[in-house]
C-alpha cells in the first residue's frame, strides 16, 4: 500500500509538471553582463517565466515557462522590445539604439572599444 501511494505520488507530481512547464533554450544577442541582466530581467517579468538564464559566451538563453501562461513568442517579443535580437524576433531600431554603446552586438564595421 505504502509502495502504490508513493508510484501515485510520483506520477501526479510528474504528470502535472509536464503539462504546463516548457524548457526551451534559444540565442539571443548581447555582448556583456549588462546585457545578461537586460535579458534575464524582460525575460522573467513575462507573467508564466520560471527561470531565465542567459550565458554572455554562447549567447544562448535557457528558459522555463508555464505555457498555460505565456508563450515562447511572446518572451521573445518582450525581449526584443528591451533591444536584444532573438532567434525569431529582432529588435526595433529604435531599441537596439537605447541600449548602452558596450552592449551593441550589431555590426557595423568597427570595432568596439573596452567592455561594460
């Protein structure tokens, strides 16, 4: 008895997590940490966004959201908006321009100088 209560436990607890938690891992655009903490912050105040963590050397971003809640395009879109290129959604000119000259990841021939 003890042994079916702990099998019915583990697959509720399985069974309910994997119906709304989506793991994705997708490249985003940024050159420093100002633009890790840029990135993570419009990517977690999407309502539904567990975790976000950005790595500045790959340049990939892992994210955990509840898909009842929100959507892979909409974190992207929230994203862009800060003035970060996605994978799928690129930013504004207007957003891209905001950003601090040390994170501007676009090229445009020259080379940057110093970082953040």
């Amino acid at each position: 008895m003890k042994k079916m209560m702990l099998v019915l436990a583990a697959v509720l607890m399985v069974g309910g997590a994997s119906a709304k938690t989506v793991k994705k891992v997708i490249k985003v655009n940024g050159e420093c940490e100002m633009c890790e903490q840029r990135i993570e912050n419009a990517a977690k105040s999407v309502k539904g966004v567990l975790s976000a963590n950005w790595n500045v050397k790959s340049k990939k971003m892992a994210i955990v959201f509840d898909d009842k809640q929100t959507s892979l395009k909409a974190i992207e879109a929230k994203i862009a908006a800060a003035g970060h290129d996605t994978q799928d959604v690129k930013a504004t000119t207007k957003a891209y321009n905001s950003l601090p000259g040390c994170c501007k990841y676009r090229s445009t021939g020259a080379k940057r100088h110093g970082s953040c």
